[in-house]
C-alpha cells in the first residue's frame, strides 16, 4: 500500500526541522531520516528514484515548482528556528513523540493502520486530486521515498 500523503507531511516537516536543527548543531550532522530509509530499503529507493526521475521527465515544470515551495518552506523554518530554537526543539520532540506513537498503534493493531492509511490516501486525493502522475511516484519531491507495504 502506498502512504505517500501522510508521509509526504511527515518527511516535510521532518526534513525541515532537522534541517534547521543541523544548522545549529556543532557535532556533526546526522543521516537524513531519506538517507537511513535508503540503507535499510536500498530497493525501494531505487524504485523511488526512478519513478521521481520519469515523472520530472514528463513534468518539468510541475517539478520545478515542488523543489522551488520546499526551499521555500525550508527556508521559513530555518528562519523560525533560528529566532526560537527552543520551540523548534519542542516540535521536534513533539512529531517523534506522536511517530512513535504511531508506530506503537500500527504494530499493536495492523488492520486499524491499514484502514486509517486508506482514509488518508482518499482524504489527499479528495483534496488534491489524483496525485501525481500514473504510478503515484514514490518521493516526496526531495529525494525520499515513500514508505510502502
């Protein structure tokens, strides 16, 4: 199954508040939460990449516009954090507190996860039509991929 809608909230903001963190951060930066998908789901991402790589191709302009609202975004929260980095960490700890309340749920009991990731996916679709391109490519615009069953 394809959970390409909440992934791609959760991977944007992920991204954006650990990228802002990594800024401030004086040891060295950890592996993007992409990269550590990557290593554990090398297929996976290669698929994603692919499919991300074919999508560009046929729309380039739609593509465009993804990575150039991402810097944008990226940018407002590297801005946020940097005036308050103490809620910047509070959101953070926040979101992994709510993943990993997730995960918790989703391991105890798979067939409500399933359900309520099908919600989700109709939800998105509801919202911004039929997605991207005829496969439902697998990335988030920035090079992570989607977390599939």
């Amino acid at each position: 199954m394809n959970l390409r809608p909440a992934f791609l909230v959760i991977a944007a903001t992920a991204s954006l508040l650990l990228g802002a963190t990594a800024v401030q951060a004086d040891e060295a930066t950890p592996p993007k939460p992409g990269q550590e998908y990557c290593k554990e789901n090398p297929q996976k991402c290669e698929e994603a990449r692919a499919n991300r790589k074919e999508f560009c191709t046929a729309n380039p302009e739609k593509c465009k516009e993804q990575r150039e609202q991402m810097k944008a975004r990226r940018a407002e929260m590297q801005e946020k954090c940097k005036a308050d980095p103490q809620k910047c960490e509070q959101m953070k700890q926040e979101m992994r507190q709510r993943r990993d309340e997730m995960k918790a749920k989703c391991k105890a009991d798979p067939a409500k996860c399933d359900q309520m990731k099908q919600e989700m996916r109709e939800k998105y679709k509801g919202m911004h039509g039929s997605g991207q391109g005829k496969s439902g490519q697998g990335t988030s615009g920035q090079g992570q991929p989607d977390k599939t069953n």
